[in-house]
C-alpha cells in the first residue's frame, strides 16, 4: 500500500478539529484510498494515517480525533496532544498542523484554534462548511481573517471537494515558513506565572516542558496531568503550581474558567468586524426535521422501527451469508477427505484451521451490516439525535444515551456492539458499556438454549394457554441477561469505574445526505480491525480448543472399543459367510439388508471411537479435572467439557455435546436424536440421569451469563489496547454464570 | 437597566422557544470548564428548544443537548427580564 518514498523526506501533516466540521471527509479527500488504521500505544485512540504527494513531494497525513479542546484529562486525550507536540516516541513532530473549523459556527470554534495556534507549528486553518454558514446567513472576510491571524485561511466544501487544489498549495508553502511560538491569548498576569513555572521546572527535567503543557499544568486544577508522568512534574514543582494558582485566583483569573474568558475574548477580537450575521435566521430545514426526529412520541416511535430494521438486518439479514460461510467451509473441509488421509493432519486442517477461519469469518456479515447502518445513520446527522432520545432511559442506569445503540446491537452479537462503543467520549462510560455488552442475549446463545428447551422443558401452555412454557424460559433468558447487564452497569460505576459525571453536553450537527464514499470506508475499516485485532486471536483459540480435543490419541482407545464390537462383527461375517454358502441363488433381500446392518454397525464404531477419543483427550481430562468443581451445578464432567471446548464460540457446546454422547460430528440444535441422547444420558455406573428440567435451567443460566467467547474478549483486548478489561469481563461473568447456576440448580432441585 | 441575582432562573425552568443569557455556572469548576469549551459559558445567548432533561438548546447556530447532572447549575437570565 505504501508507496516508495524516502521516509527522511516525507512531510507529516496533522489534521485537527471540532467534531463535525467535516475533517473526516476532508482527510478522505486528501488521501483517497492511500490510508492506513493503527493504534497508538497505550491508548484506545486510533491513528490514522493517509499519503498524498504535491508535485512529487510525498506527504504523510495524521488524522487526530476530532475534540472540542486540547485539555488533556485521560491518556486518549493526551496521545492527541503529544502527537501534535511531537511527544510520541517514533512519531515525528508535525510539520504543518490543519485546523478545521466550522464556518456556520465560527467563534465557538476558534476555541480549539487558539489552543492549535499556542502549540507554535506552521498552521492552516480550514474554514469548512462556507455553503451553510452562508445559508444561515453568516459571512465571512476570509482574507481579512488570514491577516489578522497572520496564518494562512483556506475557505473550502469539503464535502463537494472546493477549495481542495488550493489546500494542497497552502499546505506545501505553510511547509516553508518558520515556526513561530504563537502568541498567548492569556493575561499577563498568568503569562507570567507560566514563565516562572517554566524557569523553575527547567533544571529538573532532562527534556524542557513545551510552553503550552506548563499551562495546562497550571489550569488542570482536575489533577489528572500532574499524575501523567510529565518530566520534572514532580510534589515540589506541583507545590509551586498550586502556589501559582493561588495567586491567579487572588488577581481576579481562577483556573481552569480564566481559560474559557481568555479564548473566547480573543475569539471575539478575532471576529470583530470580519463576520456578518443577518438579523432573523430563518427556521431551516433541519429544525422542521427535527420536530418530527425529536419528538417525544412520534421521534421514538420512528427510532424504535429504525432500530426494528437494524435488528432485523443484523439477525435475519446476516443469516443466509452467515451460513454460506458455513457451508463454504464445510464444503471445503469435505474436499479435504478426498485429498488427504485420515488422520492428524486432515483433523488439524478440518477441525482446527477451517473452523478456525470459519469462526473469525462468521462475524463480518454482522459487523458489516451493522456498520452500514451506524455509517450512514451517523453520517447524516441522526446518531446525535437517537443518543438524545435514549438519553432518558440509559441516564438512570448512569450510562447516556450513547450506550444504547452499542447494546442493543449486542443482541445479535456482542463484537459489532463493542466496537459500536467508540461513539462514546467518555471514557468511563464506554468502559461500561463493553464489559456489559457481553451479557445481552445475543445470537451465539440461541442453539444452545434452543437444544435444552427442546429437549427439557415441557411445551405446556401457561396463562390460560396465551404462552408457550418454552417460551417463556426462552423469554426469561433474555430478561435475566438484561437485568444483570443493569446491575452490573450499576456496580461498576460505583466501583471499578467511579468517578464524577462529566455533564452531559452534545452536539446536535445539521442533518446532511450521507456520502457513500464516507460510509464505505467506515465499513471496510470496522471489517479490517476486526479481521486484525480480533481474527487472529480467535484462529489460535480454535486450533488450541481442537488440540486439546483431539490429543493424546493413543491408537489403544480406538483398539479396545474395537474389540468390543468383536462379537457383532463376527456374527455378521458369519451371516456373510452363510449366504454365501447358500449359493448364486441366495436371497438378495438378504444380502441388501446384511449390507445395511453391517453399514450401520459401522457408523456405529466410527461414533463411538470418536466418542472414546474424546473421553480420553486433554479436554476430557481438563473436564474431569474440573468434575468436583461443576459438580454442585449438577453437571457430569461431559457437560464440563463441552462448556471449556466452547470457548472459542458458545454455540460449540452444542456440537461437543454431540460427539461426547457418541453421536458423531454435526449435531446441531434441531438434531431430535441430540435431544433424545441428552434426555437419557446417565452418570457413570449408575441408572441415574444427568440431565433434569433443573441441570438443563442451571446450564441455560450458565450460558446466559457467562463469558464463554474468545471473539468478545479479543475485541475487548483490541478496542481498549489492554488484557486488563477482556480479564475482568471473564472474570466477573463467570462469578456471576456460576453463582447463577449454582443458585438455579439447588432452587430447581426443591420442586 | 438593573441586573441582579434576582433575575437569574434554573436554566430548565425556561419554556421552549424562551431566549436567554447564561448569567451564572454555579458549581465544580472543571465540570463548568468543561462546559465552556463547548460554548455553553457564561454571557452566552441560548435559545431553550426542547425543555426537559435531556434539554436541547440552540446557541450560535448549533444545537446541544444538555442534561442537567447533579452538583452543576446553569442560571440564565430570561430575555424577557433584561
């Protein structure tokens, strides 16, 4: 993908600016399909990196996220700050910073310029949208403002590509001109407190503090900074900044709100005379939009059938291309009987790596299709509004109403929905949301409570007959799940994630057509991270799930189970033998049928030696290990076994099942002889049954809680940069699955 | 023209399509910081859109929806009033 270029002479572009300035599309521009996604380390924010070149001089673009300000107060939001100062270790300092702004909302925006113009790199700012600002009937003296800013001002529409050519020659003169320390819109007073601190902290840092973290030291009176490891930061220097903003407090400037006065006074300097508002703006479109969108009834009624289709896409819609890449996998595993021969390698290949590309593989329709709608939903402005009508429901859980689309997606599958997450800013608030993302029912669950039910739990009519038992403990699945999401919401921002609220404050942005261009690329880059971060992870589970399964195989299993179908073999060969000997005249009826038994007997064999072969692999035994540990749940250390041999995918412990009650491979949850195995499945030595109505609640409950899925774990690890909350989510749900089931089973048993 | 503390209301008292003047953000200042870098500060001119919590408020040619959390009041001054 990259081109060939001398890495020495590529010029590094940072791209900045308020959400919803249309930097996205901008950046889309700019570097057309020449893009690449990383992580930066440490941090939840992704890097996103375009190249471009202007006459054969090749240009790096870095794609910052869009933020309102550059105070930082979590690691996200200093990774932006350190890579537009050049911090990041292998990260180049900028050479040209881009700073886009909002035309139709130009001096709220000019807040996050002036903190851009601080930093002191060669600057462009783009003022975007001039189409609206002028429909709002606001006009602006572009070249008046480029000289009063003394930084060059390129008026643009990104979203129809005008103004592009010239961005692309202010860049590469802006390369040019000499970095100047922009001038601080602060009063003196704090200028020269900052002065002093940078003199004090001097000697004792080996790296001096640019001039601009020295203020934000000074007004992160939140604290965070002064814990961020910055050099030289350490109790005596931050005995002087408190000292510093005693005496800024005492002169009239408290931090952090001397911030918010300075900025926004030298914004309004900046204008003054330069920007033309017409007296009435006129009620536009949108708001007439938004009169039906945000209506209390008829806004959530629409919500609710949009988010109806969304489903239905993700579950139904996902379905048929889902198991095409089933049955594209199977077709291919059956190739492999005729290629290779029996044994460690056509498993390896069948069972471990075409199941294993087959689990990764199974996730994209979903994640695709539910990305095609976020896209397009967020691309056109309505997100903002759907956040703001669920804002209700999600504040009483103290999530917001970002956290509900991540959810509800979570219902088909809790991959897409934890990747969904990123919409939300607050980082405690995303937090949460992942880990309780796994605890909706999604659809991975399905088979196996649809097998139990099935088999145990009798299809009597309840409530005078309006509703099936069945499902109603199906239903009940999806409620307990629900109702443990909340709890576990409640106990976290309580705990692991306290902190104070920041005040709920979002921007509603003006609807516009979304761009197919932008839509597409949100897609294909949401398949490729999931493909990276998580595809790898999942592959190596299911090879390591098939190993344990498949070893030791000690040729002496499948000999003794063998010799114990001697007698029958031997009686039909006698059979054989005797129509034989019955001449050519033999009764062919005969014949066919004996050729039947003797098929049958066969099949028989194969299951039961893959059935021995399972009970004597390192699975079983890990089954067997963990027997007194399942035990109070009411589980055989088979049922054990097949929950540790689903953790790659919850729905496996349909088909292990299958193969440890000597069944054969391909048992699926329609399979009436599944059922009927389970139903008469024995402990060991004994007449007595395994599986009751109560075994079959306390497996259910298990499955509804737990974190059986190394796919959602992956992700975990991959959207927060760390093994931290993937562990955490393991642990907490298994706690609660085995205390669920725990509680099920022992309740159950006193009916 | 007296302006006192007298004039100022709970911003959610203001009825939609009511003009306003932020008067005062009464409560944690980093959380009141935080307000202000998106604009909502005090001497800013608001338009109360849609009332209730969340509340949707127009202010220079952009909307934002506020919720109004605990610890934190925004006091305005009713452009009837000034």
């Amino acid at each position: 993908m990259h081109a060939t270029k001398d890495p020495a002479k590529s010029i590094t572009v940072a791209l900045i600016g308020n959400p919803n300035t249309g930097k996205s599309t901008l950046f889309n521009s700019l570097a057309g399909v020449r893009q690449h996604v990383g992580n930066y380390p440490g941090a939840t924010v992704e890097k996103k990196i375009g190249q471009f070149t202007i006459a054969g001089q090749p240009f790096d673009l870095v794609d910052l996220p869009g933020t309102y300000s550059l105070a930082p107060r979590s690691p996200d939001e200093m990774v932006t700050v350190d890579a537009l100062l050049g911090r990041l270790a292998e990260e180049p300092a900028p050479d040209v910073v881009v700073c886009v702004l909002d035309a139709s909302r130009l001096q709220q925006n000019l807040y996050l310029f002036s903190q851009v113009l601080e930093l002191g790199r060669p600057t462009v700012l783009v003022l975007n949208k001039m189409d609206l600002a002028e429909a709002q009937g606001t006009s602006v003296d572009v070249a008046g403002l480029s000289s009063r800013l003394g930084v060059p001002v390129v008026a643009m529409q990104a979203h129809r590509k005008l103004g592009l050519e010239t961005l692309r020659q202010t860049i590469q003169q802006a390369v040019e001109q000499p970095a100047r320390a922009g001038e601080s819109p602060f009063p003196e007073v704090f200028r020269r407190e900052v002065a002093d601190l940078q003199a004090a902290l001097k000697p004792a840092a080996a790296e001096s503090l640019p001039r601009y973290l020295i203020e934000r030291l000074l007004l992160d009176s939140g604290g965070w900074l002064e814990q961020a490891g910055l050099p030289g930061v350490d109790n005596g220097a931050m005995q002087q900044v408190r000292q510093a903003r005693a005496r800024l407090a005492e002169a009239g400037y408290p931090v952090p709100a001397v911030e918010a006065m300075a900025r926004y006074d030298w914004a309004a300097r900046t204008l003054d005379g330069l920007v033309k508002t017409s007296e009435t703006p006129s009620r536009s479109g949108s708001d007439r939009l938004d009169g039906i969108l945000m209506h209390r009834f008829w806004g959530s009624l629409i919500f609710a059938l949009l988010m109806t289709l969304v489903f239905q896409a993700i579950f139904i819609g996902a379905e048929p291309l889902m198991e095409g890449i089933e049955d594209g996998i199977g077709w291919l595993g059956q190739r492999l009987d005729y290629v290779l021969p029996e044994g460690v390698l056509r498993s390896l290949l069948q069972d471990g790596v075409l199941a294993g590309v087959g689990a990764v593989l199974v996730f994209l329709p979903q994640i695709l299709i539910l990305f095609v709608f976020i896209a397009v939903l967020e691309d056109c402005g309505y997100m903002a509004r759907a956040a703001y009508l669920m804002d209700r429901l999600m504040s009483r859980i103290g999530l917001s109403g970002k956290s509900f689309i991540p959810l509800l997606s979570s219902f088909a599958c809790a991959i897409p929905g934890i990747m969904a997450a990123r919409v939300i800013e607050d980082r405690r608030d995303r937090l949460t949301t992942m880990l309780i993302a796994p605890l909706m029912t999604c659809g991975a669950r399905l088979p196996v409570y649809t097998l139990l039910i099935a088999a145990f739990i009798p299809a009597h009519r309840v409530l005078g007959g309006w509703i099936g038992l069945q499902g109603l403990t199906l239903l009940a699945m999806y409620v307990l799940g629900l109702l443990v999401a909340v709890l576990a919401a409640f106990v976290l921002k309580r705990t692991l994630l306290r902190g104070e609220t920041p005040p709920f404050l979002m921007e509603l942005p003006s609807y516009q057509w979304p761009s197919p261009a932008t839509v597409v690329r949100r897609v294909s880059e949401n398949g490729w991270s999931f493909l990276r971060g998580a595809g790898t992870l999942i592959f190596t589970v299911s090879v390591l799930v098939w190993a344990a399964a498949y070893f030791p195989r000690d040729p002496a299993v499948e000999a003794e189970v063998r010799s114990g179908y001697a007698p029958q073999i031997e009686a039909l060969q006698q059979r054989a033998v005797e129509l034989a000997e019955g001449g050519e005249d033999g009764d062919s009826a005969a014949r066919v049928e004996l050729e039947q038994e003797r098929a049958e007997l066969k099949a028989t064999i194969s299951r039961h030696v893959a059935g021995a072969y399972m009970e004597h692999s390192y699975l079983a035994r890990a089954g067997r290990v963990i027997e007194p540990a399942v035990e109070p749940l009411g589980w055989d250390w088979r049922i054990g076994c097949a929950v540790i041999a689903s953790f790659p995918a919850r729905e496996v412990v349909v088909s292990t099942l299958g193969v440890i009650y000597h069944l054969g491979e391909g048992q699926d949850e329609r399979s009436e002889s599944l059922r009927d195995t389970l139903r008469g499945a024995t402990w060991p030595g004994t007449d007595r049954r395994v599986f009751n109505i109560p075994v079959a609640l306390s497996l259910m409950v298990f499955y509804a809680l737990c974190a059986q899925c190394a796919a959602t774990l992956a992700i975990m690890r991959h959207e927060t940069g760390t093994w931290r909350w993937p562990l955490l989510t393991f642990t907490y749900m298994t706690v609660l699955a085995y205390a669920g089931a725990w509680l099920t089973y022992h309740i159950g048993m006193q009916f | 023209m007296k302006k006192t503390v007298h004039d100022l209301i709970p911003l959610r008292c203001l009825t939609p399509g009511q003009m306003a003047q932020i008067g005062a953000i009464v409560g944690d200042p980093n959380q009141a910081h935080r307000l202000a870098e998106l604009g909502l500060r005090h001497g800013a001119e608001i338009e109360m859109v849609r009332g209730g919590s969340p509340c949707v408020l127009r202010m220079g040619g952009q909307q934002l929806c506020f919720r109004h959390t605990a610890g934190l009041d925004v006091l305005v001054r009713p452009a009837g009033a000034l």
